[in-house]
C-alpha cells in the first residue's frame, strides 16, 4: 500500500498535466477543514457543512478550473505555469484568512497576494510538491474533525434524565410567566461592596414598592452563559461535561433554544412561547426554533460570524409581544447583554478600574431597561409571574474574565464571579413556603414548577446548589467547586466517577 502511494505521488509530481480540480481541492480543503473542527460547536449543522463546503470547496475549485483554461488561451500562454502555482497560495491563504478573520483584513489580502506571486515566480515548479503538502495538512485537519465527530456520536447525555415525573407535571394555576436574565447582573449585596462600591437604591426601592422578593445568597452554578443557562433549561448539573476545551456543555445553544425540560413543560401546559434577546449568541449555529416566537430572524444570521453578532433590539420587540395581549398564558424568555462582565481578553481589557466604571455604565442602562419593562407588564398584567435572574456575575475586580483559570483566592472576587441576583414577583405577593430553596439556577424552575403545579413532591429532587470554575493555570486542569451546598465556601476538584 505505501509503495502504490509511494508511485501514485511520484507520477503525479513528474507528469506534465496541471489537474486543475486536484490544485482547487488541496488549496481550499485544510482551511476549511482546519475551521470547521475548531469551530464545530457553532457550525454543526447540515446547512453549515453545505455552506463552507460550496462556497470554500467547490467554487474555489470553479474558479481554479475557469481561469486555467483562459490560461491556455494564446493572449495568456506565456504566463499559464504561474497561475496554478499562485492559485495554490493565494486561495489557501485568503480562504484562512476569510474564515479566521471574518471582516474583510486589506493588509492580510495583501500580503496573500505577495506571498503567492514570490512563490509563483521563484517556486512554480515545486507547486505539486505543495500542493501533496496541502494534501497531507488536510489529512491532519480530517483527523480532528472526525475526533469531533466521534465525541458527538458517543455523548451520554443521560445526564439530563430527570429523577421524578416532573416533564409531564400539570400546572393548576397559570399566571404569564417573564423569565428575565440580564447578563452578568451581580447580587444586591456584592454591589454594595467593594469591587463594585455602586449605589443601587432607585432600582432596589422600585422593586420593593412593587412588591418584588429579593434572595440576597443566591449564586450562580456555573460561570458562563451557555453553561449556566444549560443548567437552568434542564435542572440538572453538566459539571460543564468536564470538558475543559469546551467550557460550556455540549449543544449548549441546542438545549436552550431548542428541546429543554423548562421550555417544554411550559408548551405541555398550553403557554404560548418567546425568546427576546439582544444578541444572536444563542442561535449562531442555527438551532432549530423551539419558542413559538422571537425577535430574531435567522434570515438575519450570518453563517460566518465573530463574536456575539449584532446586538438586537429588546424594549420594542418585548413590547409588541406584550401587546398582543395577555389572556393565554405566556412564557416569556427575555435575555440582554447588559450589565455583562469585564473583558473577556487581556489584551481588550482597559485595567481593574476601567473595567470596572464600564460595567457601571451598563449597570445604569440595564436598571433603565428592567425598570420600563417591569413597568409595562404591572400595567397590563399585575399578577404576573417576573423572575429576574442573572447568569453570573460581573467579574468586577480582575483585569479580565479569564484570569479566572487560575485559582480565585480573594472572596470578594470570588462572589464577584459566582454571586448573581434572583429577585421575583409572585402573583398576588403569595409566596411559596419553600421559595428559600432557591439559591442556584439548576433549582430555580423545579421550584417554579412546584408552585404552579400545587405539587410540593417536586421540591423533593433538588440538585446541590454548587457553584463551579474551570481552571487551566497554576493547578491541576479541572473543574472546581467553589460553594457546596450548604453556601460554605470550598476549593476542591471534582473528578467525573463522582457525580
């Protein structure tokens, strides 16, 4: 076999043939490739396959097969054995640099093209060579996708299974039910505090004067969006799949958007479903709609993206679903990325300070928002259910979000990090007895669903309101628990036979 391969490459370096489609495929395949599995989280889906397939396989591949035949024509003769030769290095390097840097990059255009004539000119006859090169980078990047793929097709997610009936619970009261996350919201108690030092009276007293229940010990399980929220939909602990590369939980934005515990109970009992959000985060790899509504269109997705994506209207759109009236019950999932966190990136970040004033900036124009919404629906809906919990807190206090891979000694930036807010309105300030059980994400909507439900058996099955951090730097790589259940404060690894 090695030596039929062996033959094969030597026949194809010495033949005099040009094998334009062999050329086109080798240029664009390892970019693709190489994107695709690095990226296959946010790209797995058939539509995505068949997008970067057609658009950086197949018409680089036209193109390559196009502009050798004008090659040949006699005006263009003296110049054909550059053009496959600067084909091969300016389509590889233009398709990495669209596929890695989005927007169009002038300065990398430019030195693709100056990369690809130097080699053209100087190297034309050793383009085979590279282009076996390619051939073999492709086969590296093949290797990690079908790791990928292998990951995805053996997954367990028995995790998920719940311990009791509570999918099929039967709500006996069914108030319209306003799930609201603002991003990285910090609790009550830990804006007072230094990092924060913020005055948060006007929005607290407003709360209170209508009638909503703050739960100032209540922290978040998990330290991203995608994680926490994964366990909020599903009310059970990931443990982030204890995958450190992921950080999230596999098909994260599946579960959300999708097909999950909380959404599906909601639509069982016959509520009419919205997802309202600021940002496209949620729906970039296109998952299938399950809210019966929401305020972003796929249309408007772009299938290549960096980032969150544009930022979405929220107060209008939340407005005209709320007037479409109030009769039928409502579940509303109402999602914005404000006050956030600190950058995300060393080299973004401004300095503790900086970062700091920043998030305060935003923490006003969050109050602003919630304040006008809540405003709304007390109008029209005063015996509304309005939970407002956020995903984790603001990491005020580190230079940027990521310093966390490394152990957090400091408490304070230990609650800046884990510390998030739940505040809730309950209908006709009748609140459930066993509401102080909330004091994590997994539990909030098992608790929820008891109260809507009259059935207090489902109390029964709460997870550990346990709070964990992913750390790459300084210790052994794992995820660690930083509260147990009982709100003491810990630092231990987990490992995964114990869960």
């Amino acid at each position: 076999m090695a030596k039929k391969t062996q033959n094969f490459i030597s026949k194809y370096i010495n033949s005099d043939k040009d094998f334009p489609v062999v050329a086109g495929i080798a240029a664009s395949l390892y970019p693709t490739l190489y994107y695709y599995s690095n990226n296959f989280s946010m790209l797995d889906t058939w539509v995505h396959f068949f997008y970067l397939m057609g658009m950086f396989v197949c018409i680089p591949v036209v193109v390559f097969v196009v502009i050798h035949k004008i090659s040949k024509l006699a005006v263009f003769s003296r110049y054909k054995k550059y053009v496959i030769p600067f084909l091969s290095v300016f389509v590889f390097f233009f398709i990495l640099k669209t596929l890695l840097y989005v927007p169009i990059e002038r300065k990398l255009i430019a030195y693709s093209i100056a990369a690809a004539g130097v080699f053209a000119f100087f190297l034309h006859k050793h383009v085979k060579k590279l282009i076996i090169l390619q051939y073999l980078m492709a086969l590296v990047a093949l290797f990690a996708l079908g790791k990928e793929l292998f990951y995805r097709i053996t997954y367990d997610d028995s995790w998920k299974d719940q311990p009791d009936a509570i999918e099929s619970v039967q709500f006996s009261k069914k108030p319209n039910v306003y799930f609201f996350e603002p991003d990285g919201y910090v609790g009550f108690k830990q804006l007072k505090e230094s990092p924060y030092n913020y005055d948060n009276t006007t929005f607290e007293n407003f709360l209170k004067s209508e009638d909503f229940k703050t739960y100032p010990d209540f922290r978040t399980n998990y330290i991203t969006t995608l994680a926490s929220n994964g366990a909020t939909f599903t009310m059970k602990h990931h443990y982030y799949d204890f995958n450190l590369d992921l950080e999230e939980v596999e098909e994260a934005q599946k579960i959300i958007i999708s097909d999950n515990p909380v959404l599906n109970i909601f639509k069982n009992n016959g509520y009419e479903t919205y997802f309202i959000s600021s940002s496209r985060y949620f729906m970039l790899n296109r998952p299938t709609l399950g809210y019966h509504h929401s305020n972003i269109d796929y249309a408007n997705i772009e299938y290549l993206h960096k980032g969150m994506g544009e930022r979405e209207p929220v107060l209008e759109p939340f407005t005209n679903f709320l007037n479409d009236g109030v009769e039928k019950p409502k579940f509303f999932f109402v999602q914005f990325l404000l006050p956030w966190h600190v950058s995300s990136l060393e080299h973004l970040s401004g300095g503790v300070e900086e970062e700091r004033k920043e998030y305060l900036k935003r923490m006003d124009e969050a109050n602003t928002m919630l304040t006008k919404m809540f405003t709304e629906i007390l109008e029209k809906d005063p015996n509304a259910l309005i939970v407002l919990m956020s995903d984790h807190g603001g990491y005020v206090g580190l230079t940027y979000t990521r310093e966390c891979y490394a152990p957090v000694e400091d408490p304070a930036l230990v609650n800046s990090i884990l510390k998030s807010n739940l505040t809730i309105h309950w209908p006709d300030n009748e609140i459930p007895e066993y509401d102080e059980q909330m004091d994590s994400p997994v539990n909030v909507f098992r608790i929820l669903f008891s109260y809507l439900s009259g059935n207090k058996e489902f109390t029964k099955n709460l997870q550990p309101d346990e709070s964990f951090i992913i750390h790459k730097k300084e210790v052994t790589p794992g995820v660690y628990k930083y509260y147990e259940d009982s709100g003491k404060r810990v630092f231990e690894k987990m490992e995964p036979q114990k869960q």
